[in-house]
C-alpha cells in the first residue's frame, strides 16, 4: 500500500449529504476482483448520462476536477453496504483523501486498509472549506498527515485529528497483511516453540 504523508491535489466538492456505496460504485461494477480500472466507474450514475455521454455539471466532469486528489463532500459520506470496491474506485480514480462530517462505519475500516485517510471535521467547516475551493477556482490544497494539517491556497492552516492506529498504518502504507509481518519473529518464535 502506498504511504500517505502528505498530499498536495486539487479538491473537489461534493455537497451531498447521504452518498451511499451504490452511488460510489454501483452493483453492477462489482465483478470485478481487481482495483484496477473501478475509477472509470466512480459516481456512475452521477457523472454520466444514460446514453453515456458526460453531465458537463458533475464536479468530477469539469476541467479543473478531473485529476482531483481530495474530496470534500458532506454528512454520512459512503454510508450503506459494505463494499470494499467504493474504496477501490475512489483510489483508482485518484482520490487520496476525502474530508466530511462523517462516514459509513465499514467504509471508514476499508478505506485505512486501502491507504485512503478520512478526516473528519464539523459540518460548518467542511461547508466552509467547499466555499474555499470554489472561491480559488480549485487551486491545490495540501494534506499533511504528518502534522495533521489542512493547507488552503489562501495560505490559512485547519487542523484535524484521526486516530493514532489509522495515522500510523497510513504514515507506513501498512495493509493488514503489512502489519502482521510487522510480527514475523514473534510469529516464528511461537511457531518454533510449539
């Protein structure tokens, strides 16, 4: 898993309160058993139109947001079923962080284990940092996990708080199979004394 120290991106804001799984990666996108290529699919119902063609009005479809970094989106953010594949589509596509209020539960535990970082802050900062973003035509903002910082290109500094396990897993880019190897003499040592 890639380390997540610090991110520089452009951010986009999704102002939706309630985005769900399906709407992150619909059902129908699922068969497959790879990360690869699921970004092309994220917010599918969202970003195009039935005969296929691109909503010009979708944040992910403008210019500026098409290489976005960072989302920033609102309340109960990837709520519903527990699909690992909504965190597979957002990295896939490039997101590395997204900010919001809050998150379904069993996302929040698939997103640390695809070096996803969820930061969660009060729904009138989260409303204010969307306003920020538009108001500087979506210039770069920088996330810095290491000194657990929001940087907008206003030069003006939010900090945030995650918790120290998901801070260091993600500090190392430590999947669950990373962490266990962690352990690998201590695993030997019991296995050799059984």
């Amino acid at each position: 898993m890639e380390k997540f120290v610090r991110v520089t991106a452009v951010a986009a804001p999704l102002p939706l309160a309630n985005v769900d799984t399906d709407m992150i990666i619909p059902a129908r996108f699922m068969k497959a058993l790879t990360r690869d290529g699921l970004g092309k699919h994220l917010f599918q119902e969202l970003r195009y139109a039935g005969d296929g063609s691109e909503r010009a009005d979708f944040i992910l479809n403008r210019p500026a947001c098409r290489r976005a970094g960072i989302l920033v989106a609102d309340r109960n953010f990837a709520c519903g079923s527990s699909r690992e594949h909504a965190a597979w589509a957002l990295t896939d596509f490039g997101i590395r962080c997204v900010i919001a209020p809050s998150f379904g539960d069993i996302f929040a535990s698939n997103a640390r284990k695809n070096g996803l970082l969820l930061i969660r802050l009060p729904d009138a900062v989260c409303e204010r940092l969307r306003s920020e973003i538009e108001l500087s035509q979506y210039a770069p903002v920088e996330v810095d996990l290491e000194a657990q910082t929001i940087r907008l290109a206003s030069g003006e500094t939010i900090a945030f708080a995650v918790d120290p396990d998901d801070r260091r897993v993600l500090l190392e880019g430590l999947d669950d199979i990373g962490r266990t190897l962690r352990h690998a003499g201590a695993i030997t040592r019991f296995e050799e004394a059984g």
